[in-house]
C-alpha cells in the first residue's frame, strides 16, 4: 500500500485522529497535574491535610474551566470570522 492510500482510508484515519485525541488528553493531564502539584503540594507526606486537598480540587477545577473556555473560543473564531468576510 502505497502512502497515499493510507491516508484515503476512512478507518485508519478516525483511528490515527482517536489516538491523537488520547495523546493531547493525555497531554493536558500531565499539564495539570504539573502545574496542580506546584502550587498546592507544600511538603510531600504521607497524607494530604484538608488544605492541600481543596487547593488540588480549585486547581483542577479552574483548568479545566480554563481549557473549556479556550475551546469554545477556538471554536467560534471561524465562525465569527465568516461573519465579516
């Protein structure tokens, strides 16, 4: 098979689109818990005290507002933009 007929088939590319799907989630977990981990684990013990807990679970919360948002905004950018063509 040649090159191009790998990218003609449907299948193979609603699998390549899945796994790319899988990645950037994957991606924006190790994001967050990177950037989570940073400003609320104070000194790593063996368990969290109810500060640490909540500071995690408002951090976790306001990313993914954050990233929600910026989807919609990417989503209606073409849309607004046909608008003043």
């Amino acid at each position: 098979m040649d090159a191009q007929g790998a990218t003609a088939d449907p299948q193979l590319q609603q699998f390549i689109e899945l796994e790319s799907q899988k990645q950037r989630f994957q991606q924006l977990v190790h994001q967050m818990t990177e950037v989570c981990w940073e400003k609320c684990m104070d000194k790593p013990g063996p368990k969290m005290d109810s500060r640490t807990e909540m500071c995690f679970s408002n951090c976790v919360e306001r990313f993914i507002d954050t990233s929600q948002f910026i989807l919609n905004r990417l989503e209606q950018a073409p849309k607004s933009r046909g608008a003043f063509d």
